[in-house]
C-alpha cells in the first residue's frame, strides 16, 4: 500500500525551528487573546449601556464576527484595509484578525455569563452607593469572569488553532509558516506537518491543562 | 469604491463559489453527522474505558488546526496513490472533523435523557433499541438541535479552508477576482455578506430553538 519511505530524520532535525515557530503562535495566541478580552468587555458595558449607537455597535461586531470565516476576517485586515491605504504586515494582520474574531464570541460568552447573574446584586451594590461602573467593577465582572472562564478556555485553544491561518497570508514565522518553508524546501510535505500537527496538539492541551489548574486554584468555594 | 469593474459574470463566478462551499459543507455536515452519531453510541455504550482509544482519537481532530489537517489528509492520499481530487479530500478531512465535534454533541444529548426515564422504558419490555428509537432520540435530539446548528455553521465557515488544496469556493473566488481587478474591500465585502446572509438567519433559528425548547421552561 505504501510505496513511500519516511523521512522523519528531516523533519526531526527542523525541530527547534519549529518549536521557535511554536512560541511565535503562542504570542500571537495570548496577545490577541488579551486584546481580545478588553475589547469583549467594552462591547459587553456597550450592550449593557442602553445606548441605542453604543449597542448596535456592539451587536454588529459579534454578528460579523461570529457569521463570518476567521479567514475572511483576516483576508479583510490584511487585503481588505489596503483600501484605506492601511498596509499590515502578514503577523499585524493576523493578530488583528483573530483578536477581532476572539473580542465577538468572547462578548457573546459574556452576555450569557451575565444573564445567570441576577441583576438584583447589581442593584443592590447600586443602592450601597456604588456608581453604576463600580457596581460592574467589583461585584458583576468578577461573577462573570468566573462563569466565562471555561468557555474563554476553550476560544483560546481556537485562538491557537486560527493562528495557523496566518499562513495563508504569507505569514512565514509562526508554526504553520515555518513548516510551510520547510515543506517548500524539502517537500517532505507529510513528515513536516505531521510533527507539527503533534506540536500543536501539546500546546492546545498543555493549556487546557493550564487553564484547569488555574481555574481550580483561582475558583474553588 | 463605487465604480467598480465588476461584471455581472464575476458575480456569477462568486455564486458558483459560494455554491462550492456550501457543496462540501453539506456533504461533510452529512456523512460527519452520522459518524458522530455511531461514535457518539459507541462512547455511550462502550464506557470511558474501552472507548479510550476513540475518545483520543476524535480529541486530535478537535486540538490540531483544520489547515493542518487538510494538509496532512491530502500529503496522506498522495502517498497511499488514492488519486482523490481535491473535493473528495477536503470532504473526508471535514466530515472526520465534523464528526468529532458531533460526537461530543451526541454524547452530551444523550446524557441529557434521564436515566430514570430509560430505566422506565425498559422496565415496560422496550428492548434497547426500542428505548433508543422512541425514548432516547427525541429527547436528546431536542437537547442537542441547537448545538447542531452552531457546528453546521462553524463548519460552513471553517470550510473557506479548503481553499489551501485548491477547491474555488467562496473565499478563493473572491481571492481570485481581487487579483485580477484589484478591488480588495469592494470585492471582500460581497464575500463576506454573502457569508453573512447565509449564516446569519441559521444562527438565528438555532437560537430561537435554543430558547423555545430547553427543557427547564
């Protein structure tokens, strides 16, 4: 069936290279992960303002966010905002992308999170005194935070995963770009991906893994 | 912006793009559909132990990029001198990824039914099959619809992927057609509307079930 001989010497050899591609996934990972974060906040104390422009705003973002391909979205930042004469370079692009993508779904979490939230606590904090923004600070925000947590887990190993989307755009230094080079080079095209796929597959459960442990020491009654 | 040099044809060359993806989309929600249904029985019944082997398999398609693994499925049909075209390879790499995400979906579904109520059905004789037929499948599938929808539409988007082995569908149709007018945003933004008309009002159904069928109302 296999008329084929493996080359995993090859590939075993581009290793560290690969695990320096790796780190530059995470980076990107975590970075749009937190960009990602804020912006879901903001949008989450936009849709609860009232404001009608503020609100609207918000909901177009998640919808387009959430209905469109993470692909696409960073084809737009990376083709799409040459319009404007914006040029980003192929990590800018991919950062803005997944960052946007991250901030849509994050904020969706978040409106779920804050429905099991009774707003009674809220208007209690209200009626010690608090201001409307402290009333979320300390006593609405850290209750959903805590709801969000798994589901956030969970769009951050997404987060990961989109990364490798990068290469699509010319992107050449995170993992997918450096196995693309190297596969370009040897066309060893199934000993190369097949490394990184297992690469990937550590990473995305080391921070499963992570983010349990942290979800245990941070959240236990 | 708006003085555009798009044709009539090139929307009908992007229609054909979208009718691409939307092509291997219900081939692979299909076939991975009922996958995710025999392995998702297979999980239930065989326990966590005996199941193992599954259970890891289907978490490697879950935690390793879609790119990836379309690389990888089309390097693998190469070596093994399968001669697949492209669509066929993108369709087996989607429906096996398809059916991981399904089978997490199933599973959950049903262990939604209470296991009093099947307890019931088979102490009225019901055989296992019976239980599963009348008792268990409309229940769980009341539970599990609206996550079905998600993953249908995750994998409607996820499948602009697919471009990478050089299947034309949406998103590389329009790649195509920036290329040669060199209209990014114009070009880019049908794109992604038409995207956006096609999941938006699905999503909106899966919510609406979402709301009108969860049990504890």
């Amino acid at each position: 069936m296999f008329n084929y001989t493996f080359h995993w010497n090859q590939a075993l050899r581009s290793l560290p290279q690969m695990l320096d591609g790796a780190l530059v996934t995470l980076q990107i990972a975590i970075l749009s992960m937190a960009i990602g974060l804020a912006i879901a906040i903001a949008l989450t104390l936009f849709r609860l303002s009232g404001n009608r422009i503020l609100g609207g705003f918000a909901t177009t973002w998640v919808e387009i966010a959430r209905n469109t391909p993470a692909l696409f979205q960073i084809y737009m930042a990376h083709f799409g905002l040459g319009n404007f004469g914006i040029h980003l370079s192929p990590y800018t692009a991919l950062l803005v992308g997944i960052a946007f993508n991250n901030a849509g779904y994050l904020a969706e979490n978040f409106r779920g999170a804050l429905k099991a939230i009774p707003d009674t606590q809220a208007r209690a904090g209200r009626s010690l005194g608090m201001t409307s923004l402290q009333a979320f600070r300390y006593i609405v925000m850290p209750q959903m935070l805590r709801i969000a947590f798994l589901p956030a887990t969970n769009q951050m190993v997404w987060a990961i995963l989109m990364t490798s989307l990068g290469v699509t755009v010319g992107m050449n230094t995170d993992l997918a770009g450096v196995t693309q080079e190297l596969n370009a080079r040897s066309f060893r095209t199934f000993e190369f991906f097949a490394l990184a796929a297992v690469i990937y597959y550590v990473i995305a459960k080391a921070v499963t893994l992570a983010a349990r442990a942290f979800a245990w020491r941070m959240f236990r009654y | 912006m708006f003085n555009t040099a798009l044709t009539w044809n090139d929307l009908v060359f992007l229609a054909q793009g979208a009718g691409m993806t939307l092509m291997v989309t219900a081939v692979s929600v299909a076939a991975g559909t009922v996958l995710g249904i025999v392995f998702g029985l297979i999980r239930v019944q065989c326990g966590p132990y005996w199941s193992a082997p599954l259970t890891f398999a289907l978490d490697v398609f879950r935690s390793v990029p879609l790119l990836i693994q379309l690389v990888l499925g089309n390097a693998l049909q190469s070596i093994m001198k399968l001669g697949w075209p492209p669509f066929t390879t993108s369709c087996v790499v989607l429906s096996l990824y398809t059916a991981a995400y399904c089978t997490e979906i199933v599973r959950g579904g049903i262990g939604a039914v209470p296991p009093t109520t099947r307890r019931a059905a088979r102490s009225l004789g019901m055989t296992w099959w019976q239980d599963m037929r009348y008792i268990v499948a409309p229940l769980a599938t009341r539970v599990s619809l609206p996550s079905w929808i998600g993953l249908t539409l995750g994998v409607m988007k996820d499948s602009a992927l697919v471009l990478w082995l050089g299947l034309i569908e949406l998103l590389r149709a329009s790649q195509i057609l920036v290329t040669r007018l060199q209209e990014p945003l114009f070009i880019l933004l049908i794109c992604g509307a038409i995207y956006f008309i096609i999941s938006f009002p699905i999503a909106r159904l899966g919510g609406y079930l979402e709301k009108r069928w969860s049990p504890n109302d």
